[in-house]
C-alpha cells in the first residue's frame, strides 16, 4: 500500500463511514484515514476485476477488514481468502499478500499498516503481471470533527 505521510491523513478522533463513502462517490478511490509515524489506516473503494500488485512489507504488517463487498486476499502460500463484510485477515512482516475483486459490485476495505514509514523496498512486484490498486478519485476532504 502507498505510503501515507504524517499528518496527510484525515487524523480525526471519529470518521462517518457512510459519509465519508457518500463523500468520495463513486469506486476507485482512495482516502488516508490516520497517517502517523506509527501506524497508517487507509479506507480503499476497489472496482470489480482491481486487483494489487503482490508485494510484502519487510518492517511492517498489514491488517485488512472488508467494510463492504466481497474480496480475496492472498498471503503468502496460503490458499486465497474470499471474505465478505466484517472478515479481517492478517499478513505478518514479510508475508507477500495481495488484494483482488472478484465482482460483481465494488468492495471497501480499511488497511492498516504499522509502522508507517516510507521504506524502498515497501512495495515489490514479485513477478505477478496484474494491475495495481487504483489510486484515489481526489484528495481526500477533511471531515467535521464529532
């Protein structure tokens, strides 16, 4: 997952989720929902077919929940996970893992890594020809503070 730096995050104490998805509109996008040195919450809107490039944290891991829709997550050897709303799946540090919709409608998922640091070799393409995740629809605008 992209790296989100310090303070680029929404940082709010609370979030509206149905809000915040009404708010962004439609699949692909993208918003950081706390982006701090040490951990780093994304809310991600997939379009069926997305999916990531395989790749692995070598200093952190990776939290996913599926919020909305239907995904499979890949770690490591393990068989694909098919998970729907509510699921979490875990990818330990240096797990590869990758993300695919399987469709028919869009999914939403809320990552977490930690920490949150820019490292270079953060996201590696492990030979998989797929595409990557999409990037946001716009930058994400700040919310009222509940």
């Amino acid at each position: 997952m992209p790296y989100d730096a310090p303070g680029t995050g929404l940082d709010l104490p609370s979030v509206d989720m149905a809000e915040l998805e009404a708010r962004m509109g439609p699949a692909p996008w993208r918003c950081p929902l706390v982006a701090s040195p040490s951990i780093r919450i994304v809310l991600l809107c997939m379009t069926p077919g997305t999916r990531t490039i395989p790749h692995f944290h070598p200093r952190a891991v990776e939290a996913f929940q599926v919020v909305r829709g239907v995904v499979g997550l890949t770690v490591g050897d393990d068989p694909e996970y098919v998970v729907g709303p509510g699921s979490v799946v875990y990818a330990a540090r240096g797990k590869t893992h990758g993300i695919r919709v399987p469709g028919p409608d869009s999914a939403v998922l809320m990552c977490v890594v930690s920490p949150n640091e820019q490292a270079p070799d953060e996201q590696i393409d492990v030979g998989t020809q797929s595409a990557s995740v999409a990037s946001t629809a716009g930058p994400a605008q700040p919310m009222e503070r509940r």
